[in-house]
C-alpha cells in the first residue's frame, strides 16, 4: 500500500458567507488530525468573485487566499488557480 505524504485542498468559494466558516473550521481540524498522522496539508482558499464576507470570513484562518473574478465558472479553473500559488 502506497502512504500519502501530501494532501492539497482547495476550497472553491463564490458568495458562501453562511458556511464558511463551518466549512473552514472542519478543513482546520482535518489538516490537524493529519499533521497527527505525518500528513502534509497545503489548502487554498479560492474566492471567485464574493461580494458577501466570504473574504473577511477567510481572513480567519491561517490558510492562503486567492482572489479571482471568474465569476462561478466552477471546480476545474478554481482548481487550476489555486495551483498557481
């Protein structure tokens, strides 16, 4: 069996104020209980064109943030910015 080493996760975000911060403190605790375990976490946080508080929402954590205007273009381009950090 082949052990991970690195885990990337990337958070696509377009005007989720209402859950993001569940969804970032769920992300904390999951890179947390990795690191328990010898597991790298690199998370990108990708705010697609928020005009709520996703970003100052954001701002709370630790992980990176890449702001783009792709409008809700979906996972693939969000995926592939992130990348670009």
């Amino acid at each position: 069996m082949t052990r991970v080493n690195t885990v990337i996760v990337v958070v696509p975000v377009h005007n989720e104020a209402a859950l993001l911060d569940r969804c970032l403190r769920a992300v904390a605790e999951a890179v947390d209980m990795a690191a328990g375990h010898g597991i790298r976490c690199i998370v990108r946080i990708v705010l697609d064109d928020c005009s709520d508080a996703s970003a100052a929402i954001a701002s709370r954590f630790a992980f990176p943030t890449i702001a783009i205007a792709a409008g809700n273009v979906g996972l693939d381009h969000t995926v592939r910015n992130a990348l670009k950090l």
